[in-house]
C-alpha cells in the first residue's frame, strides 16, 4: 500500500509512513441514494516543498482543496473520525 501511495505522488513527497489508525466510515450517499462503506487507510507525508500547484477546473468542482497549517486544524470544520486520524499520526 505504501509503494501505490509513493507511486502517486512520488514527484512531490519527501518520505511517507503509514499511521497506526484504520477508519471504517459508513454514510449516506444522498444524490446517489445508497448507504456506503468506506476504510481508510492514512499516511502522513512529509513534503518536498511547501510549493503549491494549480488543481484543474474539472477538480475544483468536484472537491474544495485547503491547506491547512496543523496549528489551525482546531479552528476548522473536520469531521471526528479525519481528526483522530490526524491525531494519530502524531
């Protein structure tokens, strides 16, 4: 799992470990109409640079992208379950 995260990104990472932590979400998928099931698996990525790069208009709208400094993660809407994973990393 970590060679298919590497492979990824492997242009912009400077090491990536994999976090003690796995979530199981179940949610509701309402445009869809079903429930799902997803597991997570996280990785803390450490970065080469801090250098952003512009995401393509087809992807801007489908996500919203934000970098967050760890010092402000407490002032912004996260759900539980990405924050102990993010706590879990540490």
């Amino acid at each position: 799992m970590v060679e298919a995260v590497r492979r990824e990104v492997t242009e912009y990472i400077y090491s990536t470990t994999p976090v003690d932590y796995i979530n199981i979400s179940r949610f509701f998928v309402k445009h869809k109409g079903q429930n799902r099931e997803a597991t997570y698996y996280p990785f803390l990525i450490i970065l080469k640079s801090k250098k952003k790069i512009d995401i393509s208009l087809d992807e801007q709208k489908e996500h919203k992208c934000i970098w967050v400094k760890e010092k402000e993660l407490k002032d912004i809407k996260i759900f539980d379950n990405h924050l102990k994973m993010i706590n879990a990393s540490k």
